[in-house]
C-alpha cells in the first residue's frame, strides 16, 4: 500500500528567530518524505528572508510560503488559506515556535 502524501503547516506571525530553529528542525527529519506550508498571518520581511532561506534547504516544491496581509490576528484564516494550497493527503498542524524532535513527522506518518 503506497503512503500517504503528507504536509506539515506551521503558523507565524513575526518570530523569524523562532521559525528560523523550527525550520532547522524539520530540514533534521528522519523521514524527509513531506512538505512544509507556512502559513503566514501579515509577518515582515525578515520572516519572509528565513523562508526564502530554507528554500535553498527543501526547494520551492517542498516548502511553500502562504502570506496574508496583517489585519490582526487571523490565524484560522491563514490556516484555511494553507489548506487549500495543497492536496496531500495527510496534514500536520504546528506552530511557529515549536521545534520538532528529529522523529516528529515519521512518527506521525507511522
């Protein structure tokens, strides 16, 4: 039986310093077999060049960047926003500020 395509979406919202380590932290996976949605509530340009970093890292197939205007917080809105960019099948939610163990999407996947 094939896997599941699968996608982790991670919120922020101005912490460039803290997605900077999450993204570390997902480029270190054992099971490399996702992709990674921000889904961007109106953050600056200095998150926007941490993306644009990890680019390099997971190329612009596996890591796409969804921004919305800053109109206070939105986050279900952005979240939605993410959502429908993808159609994989299984979807993994976490925050901006949450650095995963080097498991966290293989056991997820399991």
């Amino acid at each position: 039986m094939p896997s599941m395509t699968t996608a982790v979406i991670i919120t922020t919202y101005n912490e460039p310093a803290w997605l900077d380590k999450v993204l570390y932290g997902y480029s270190l996976q054992t099971d490399q077999n996702f992709r990674l949605i921000i889904a961007d509530d109106g953050s600056g340009p200095d998150t926007k060049a941490i993306v644009q970093k990890y680019e390099l890292t997971f190329g612009t197939q596996r890591l796409v960047h969804v921004w919305q205007k800053d109109e206070g917080f939105q986050k279900s809105r952005i979240m939605n926003k993410a959502v429908a960019t993808t159609d994989d099948e299984y979807l993994i939610f976490s925050d901006g500020d949450c650095i995963p163990r080097a498991d966290f999407v293989a056991t997820h996947r399991q």
